[in-house]
C-alpha cells in the first residue's frame, strides 16, 4: 500500500485525505492546530447554533456523493431562503428599478445568446471594470459587486475578472442544485468526515509541526497559501516564494442572539453594496434558511476583508455596538441582544485579485516532484470548488503513485 503524507485537515484536507484513502492509499494526515475543520465548524449554546464559518455547502452532484459517502443526512433549506435581499434603501429582492432592468435586458441578453464569448473578461481586468464594460454601472454595484462580495469577501475593485468569471464559461461546469448541511450544521461534515477516515484507517495526527524534508513518498499541502509557503521553505524555494505573494484577508462572522425576530424580510439573507458608509458585507437569516436554527431568532453579521482589517482589533462589545448600530440603517430595528458568537479570523482568505490571477498562472509552470498544492486559492474559495479540486487532484496524484 503507498504511503501519502496530507498536511491540513480543514476542509481540503479532509476531502483528498478521503478520496486518496478510497484510492487505496495510506494516508498520514498532519493537522498543526488541535482540532479538525479548520474553518469549518459550529458552536452550539443555550441559545441554538453558530456556524464558526461557512453556513452550508452548494448543491452538486458531488456534494450529494460525499454526504452519502461518509453517512450523512442532507438538510435540504427552506422554502424561505429562496429569497435573497440586496440593501438599497432598504432590503430589496430586486435592487434594479425597471429603467436599470431594461438597460441591462438590452444589453446583456443577446451578447448571452450570440455573442457569448464576447463577454469573457480581459487578463488583468479587475471584476469591477468588467461589470462596468460588459453590464453597466447600476447592476455591478447593486448585483454584481455584493454577490462576489458574498462569496470573496472582498470589493469587487480588488477582485480578478478572469478568475471569478471566467470558469463560468466551462463546458463541464457543475450545476448547483441548491445548498445543504448536516442535521446539527457544519460541523456534522466535519465529525461524519473524521469517523469516515479513521474506518477507512488513515493515521491522523493533531498538533502536529511536521517538517516535509523528514517526510517518505508524496506530500500534499492543503493549507492556506501563506501556511504552505513556510512548509516549503527548505524543499521548495522557488515555490515558497511565490506562494509568499498571495494576498490575505480576513474575516469576522458574527451569530446574534435576538430577543424577538426580524419577520419582516424572510430569505437567505441580504447582501450591502459598499460606499454606503456600512461596514458589514451581508447578512444570513439561519432561522429562514435550514429548519431548527430558530431555538431562538438569530441573525449571523459576515465583515472583514482587505479593507476593513482595523475591525480585527474591535472589542466584542464595539462589534457588537457596530452592529447594532448597521442594523438599525439595514432592517429599522434595536432589539435587544442575548448573546453573540464571535468568530475572528485572520489573514484567513486568500483575495482573489490580480496578484492571485499571475501567481496561478505561474504556479502552472512549476512542478516540484512528489509535491502537490491544495487549498482555497487554487479554484475557489467554496467548498464545492474545493470537493471539485480533491476530486480531480486525487486522480491525478493516483495516475503518478498509485
């Protein structure tokens, strides 16, 4: 049996560490922290759950092959969170008024069914500068800007166009079906994935500073870009400087526990456009999306990214006071807080700017025997972008080792 050496046992870690192990390998899984999930995970208190991170994993053919592979139940969502809000004025499910939607009908819907490649973004084109060329002004900063936001936590002006728009065009895109989680939210993924891997007989190993240059057989490193930049160092120079380059941010999720429920506006969440002096991203309704999150009403506040670093250093009480007060501007309501769960991460993200688009470009043209990269700066920050790459990259590492 080959013997492969996994460091990083969040997400992508746990996922190759998965499908390496079905592929008959013997997997050694090294994770420096003292638990399993990496960002990924939940906290459960008198007052119902909250997701440390990630509130759900997208709908896909493979997401739905995971979750029966380790025995897990799906939780599908509610009819409610098929509604989604963007702030403009107020919470609105569509942003656009009917001039701005027929501007956009005109412009946009016969280059989507004529001229499709037309609107490829250009290399080095910001996704801001794309959506003001190819949609408009109105819907890049009402449409475009907060659902990229939502995903990258970052403004679209420091995002790359290539990276984000361009996959969409694949041929072999997965469809999303929608999103799911486990009965007891994200960390039943992680638990489920844990027992799955020590049945499967994979060697985990927590707190664990595993120096690669020791290491026997083929290494790969699911860590954040800046963590295998250093693991590198001695083995893989050239590489661990270019890894070095990546730009990070971070990122602040907030649950807040209410003493009485906002019903007003139902649905997935709202999302806020910057330049409108707020300093939150978007906000999830976990009660109006998954059944059970409703023990007691419960909004969770997402914040941070590259340029709002400065909130890292606030107070629980000054994030707390902050969102009480972008509340009041969001939904028009000062209901009293029970309890908050606050979860602070940082550097924790990769920007997926321009940087990040010349680094993957040359990461291409580097191969370092025995060595593979595996992580959220590689295909997508999302967790069906990274099922996807654990996926693909343990059939590649079996066709070189197995």
């Amino acid at each position: 049996m080959k013997k492969i050496t996994v460091i990083g046992a969040g997400f992508a870690g746990l996922t190759i560490a998965l499908k390496l192990a079905q592929k008959g390998f013997k997997v050694h899984l090294h994770e420096k922290s003292e638990r399993l999930g990496g960002l990924l995970g939940t906290e459960y208190s008198e007052y119902g759950m909250a997701e440390k991170a990630a509130n759900s994993l997208i709908l896909t053919d493979r997401s739905e092959k995971l979750f029966k592979e380790i025995g897990l139940d799906l939780t599908y969502p509610l009819e409610s969170s098929k509604k989604r809000f963007i702030f403009r004025g107020f919470p609105k499910a569509m942003p656009l008024n009917p001039f701005e939607i027929l501007k956009v009908a005109f412009t946009v819907i016969p280059r989507v069914l004529f001229a499709k490649a037309s609107l490829k973004p250009k290399s080095g084109e910001t996704l801001q500068d794309w959506g003001l060329r190819r949609l408009g002004k109105a819907p890049t900063r009402f449409l475009l800007g907060p659902a990229m936001q939502g995903i990258y936590a970052n403004e679209a002006k420091d995002l790359s166009a290539s990276l984000i728009i361009t996959p969409l065009f694949k041929k072999d895109r997965e469809k999303f079906r929608g999103t799911i989680s486990g009965p007891n939210g994200m960390q039943d993924i992680v638990d489920y994935l844990h027992a799955t891997l020590q049945q499967l007989d994979v060697e985990i190993y927590l707190n664990s500073d595993l120096d690669i240059t020791t290491v026997e057989g083929p290494v790969v490193i699911a860590t954040s870009a800046s963590a295998a930049a250093n693991i590198l160092a001695t083995r893989a120079p050239q590489l661990s400087t270019l890894l070095k380059r990546v730009n990070m941010s971070s990122l602040i999720s907030t649950t807040v526990f209410f003493d009485k429920a906002q019903t007003k506006y139902k649905g997935f969440g709202c999302l806020i456009p910057r330049d409108l002096k707020l300093r939150t991203f978007g906000v999830l309704m976990p009660p109006y999306i998954f059944a059970g999150r409703d023990k007691t009403y419960n909004e969770t506040w997402i914040m941070g990214g590259k340029n709002n670093q400065d909130l890292l250093n606030y107070s629980d009480k000054d994030l707390k006071d902050l969102i009480t007060k972008e509340r009041k501007s969001l939904f028009k309501r000062q209901d009293t807080i029970l309890d908050a769960k606050i979860f602070r991460w940082d550097l924790a993200l990769p920007i997926y700017d321009l940087e990040l688009e010349s680094i993957q470009n040359q990461l291409a043209e580097i191969k370092v025997p025995g060595i593979f990269l595996h992580g959220n700066y590689l295909s997508g920050i999302g967790l069906s972008k990274i099922l996807e790459r654990s996926e693909r990259l343990s059939e590649e590492i079996a066709s070189q080792h197995g």
